[in-house]
C-alpha cells in the first residue's frame, strides 16, 4: 500500500512538473509566432511564408495554452481522492 502512494505521489509530481513545462513552451510558440510575423526581415523568406508560419506558431501556442490551463486546474488545483 505504502509503495502504491509513492508511485502516485510520483506521478503527480512528474504531472507538475510537465504543466510548469508547458506554460514555458506556450510563451515559446507564442513569441515565435510574432517573431516571424512582426519582426522577422530576412530576404530569403517572402512575408506570406513568414505570416503562414508565424500565424500556425501563433495559433498552436493559443491551443496550448488551453490545454496547459486545463492541465494546471486538474493538477494543481483538484481534490486527490487519496489523500484522506
């Protein structure tokens, strides 16, 4: 029984530390996104390729920023049943 709650005790830590993860690859996807949209002025990529591939960073850091906020609220701030 005692090892059954440090392997859930475990998980939940590595599930901690995966959202905390996740918030930092949001603010990555997100500023390359505007990177490329707003401040990207090299000459070997044309401003279409820059805004496609600076709107799909953009609007996959929004997806992930959904999923990172729903990570957190499960993770860090639901009740464990386990820990009576």
């Amino acid at each position: 029984m005692a090892s059954n709650i440090l392997i859930m005790s475990e998980n939940k830590i590595m599930q901690q530390i995966s959202a905390i993860f996740s918030v930092f690859m949001v603010i990555f996807y997100i500023g390359i996104g505007c990177f490329f949209v707003f401040y990207f002025d090299q000459t070997y990529l044309d401003k279409p390729i820059r805004v496609i591939m600076g709107s799909t960073f953009f609007f996959y850091g929004l997806y992930r920023a959904f999923r990172a906020y729903v990570q957190i609220s499960k993770v860090f701030f639901s009740k464990d049943q386990d820990e009576d």
